[in-house]
C-alpha cells in the first residue's frame, strides 16, 4: 500500500481551524448545564441540591413577590423558551402559567410533585374549608419535600442519563437529611404538641399536620375578614390567651394589625416562600414553640 501524503502546510491549517469549531461546539454543548426553572424559591434550594454544578435554576417568583399576585413578565417567558424543564409547585397561580407554557415553542415540559394531600383551612367559626381552600404549601412537610425532590432526581435522571446516578444518589441523601430535620423539629415542638396558632395567611396546614399542631386562620379563601369574621377572631384570640399572629411578608398587614391592637398579640413574621430551606423551617419552628410555651393552654 502506498503510504498517505502528507497535507500541505496551508492545507492543514486550514482544515484545522474549519474543524475546531466544531469540536468546541460539541464538547461546550456536552457540558453545558440543563436549564431548569420552578414556580417559587423553595424550590430552587431543592433542585440545587438535587441537580448541583449540571443545572441552572430559576424561580418565576422572586423574592418579596406573592404568588398571589404573580404576573410573568415577558422576559420570564423569553426564558422559559430556553429551559429544558418546569417543575410546578401546584399553587394557584400556576393555572394561568401552564396555559401559557402549553403555548410555548419548543414544548416545556413540566412535572409537578407528587400527589400531596390537601390540608384544609381551619376559620375562626371552627369550620372546615375544603377544595378551593385547600393548603398548597406542602414543602412545609420535610417529607413531602423529600417526595418532591425524588421526583426532580427522576426527570433530571431522565433528561441527562450522563448524570443519572448522581441525580439519584443526591435525591437519596436529601431524603435523609429531611428524616433528620422532621425528628429535629418533632423536638423542637413536643411541647406545644396539639395546641393552636393563629395565623392571618392560612399557609401552614402542612406544617401543623406533620408537627401535632392546628392553625387558626384569620384570611378565609383568600378574602379579608369581615367585620363580624374580624369581631369573632378578636374575642377568641382574647379567650385563648393568644400571644402572636402569624403574618407573611408577602401579604398586607393592615387587616393583622387592627386585630393586633384590639388583642395585644404580637405579629409574628414568618416566611413559608423563604429560600434557606433547612434554616427557615428551624426558625418557623422555634418561633412558634417560644409563642406558644408563653400562652395559657
């Protein structure tokens, strides 16, 4: 066999430089990160965890905003063009955006956590409050939160094969920490176990159910109390003994407050939206257990 000739100088340098591009592109595709976006911010400290340097993340709604009150705006839409996938959190304001994203070129897909079991609202009435009313917050629950996070492991798995066993090795971790976070609070909380709080933004029923507690919420599907609502919570925040009332910064605080300054209590900020997943539930926690060791059983 003849042996092959070699390329001239010029030639070779050529080919090289057409070629390089294309395995720069491909090697920077290789290792460029899936761009995931969710709904609120407990959501991005869980995908974090779960997806690590092969993922960027981005929540619809940042920090300050209510989900009560969210818009996209249409650089958010721009960007959800880009992502590889959404996970919903199945709040309300995700009806309106799921729609959108159905219309969306390049065929989002979403996946939403696992069935969680609605906690229905407890009014001052001692009614219960069920179907619109239903509690979405259920990452207040660590183990709904670990089930949440498996299923992020599962559709990052499905969508980086490459990454799978990291996905899923992560997931199994996460789950164990959010065992040893619920028996941390369980601890945190025996002993307040079966007593009530009051709260204006009926957002922990989640909580409560995991914890042996019971919220009292002051906002009745999403509507300011009225004035007999706002007289009757009054009278029995005073016959309870109550101390504080849980508030969201997200929310007004005008209605709490004139129920405030007719009771004594002490609003009491807590943020069920807040990043710092592990963190802020301690502190939800703690701050709750001070509260109500300071009133009358």
């Amino acid at each position: 066999m003849a042996p092959m000739k070699k390329l001239p100088p010029i030639l070779a340098v050529l080919l090289t430089a057409l070629l390089l591009p294309t395995f720069a592109g491909s090697a920077w595709a290789a290792k460029a990160p899936l761009r995931v976006t969710v709904s609120i911010l407990p959501q991005v400290w869980f995908a974090e965890r779960i997806g690590g340097d092969q993922i960027q993340v981005r929540a619809m709604v940042g920090p300050g905003h209510s989900p009560a009150t969210f818009e996209p705006t249409s650089r958010q839409m721009a960007d959800l063009e880009q992502s590889s996938v959404f996970f919903s959190a199945g709040v309300p304001f995700e009806n309106g955006l799921l729609r959108r994203i159905a219309g969306l070129k390049n065929a989002l897909p979403i996946h939403g956590p696992r069935s969680q079991g609605g906690h229905a609202h407890h009014n001052h009435d001692g009614r219960d409050h069920h179907h619109g009313d239903l509690d979405p917050h259920f990452w207040l629950d660590p183990m709904q939160a670990a089930a949440m996070a498996d299923t992020m492991a599962h559709v990052l798995a499905e969508l980086d094969p490459t990454h799978a066993t990291d996905y899923r090795q992560r997931a199994d971790k996460l789950r164990q920490e959010m065992i040893a976070l619920r028996r941390e609070i369980e601890g945190i909380l025996e002993p307040v176990r079966g007593r009530s709080f009051f709260v204006y933004h009926p957002a922990y029923g989640h909580f409560a159910a995991a914890f042996g507690l019971r919220q009292e919420a002051i906002e009745v599907g999403g509507r300011e109390p009225g004035p007999r609502q706002l007289a009757q919570t009054i009278e029995r925040i005073k016959e309870q003994g109550a101390r504080v009332i849980v508030v969201q910064p997200q929310f007004s605080r005008k209605s709490a407050e004139s129920i405030s300054r007719a009771t004594g209590a002490v609003l009491l900020p807590l943020d069920p939206l807040a990043t710092a997943y592990t963190e802020n539930l301690r502190h939800i926690a703690t701050e709750l257990a001070t509260a109500l060791q300071g009133e009358k059983p």
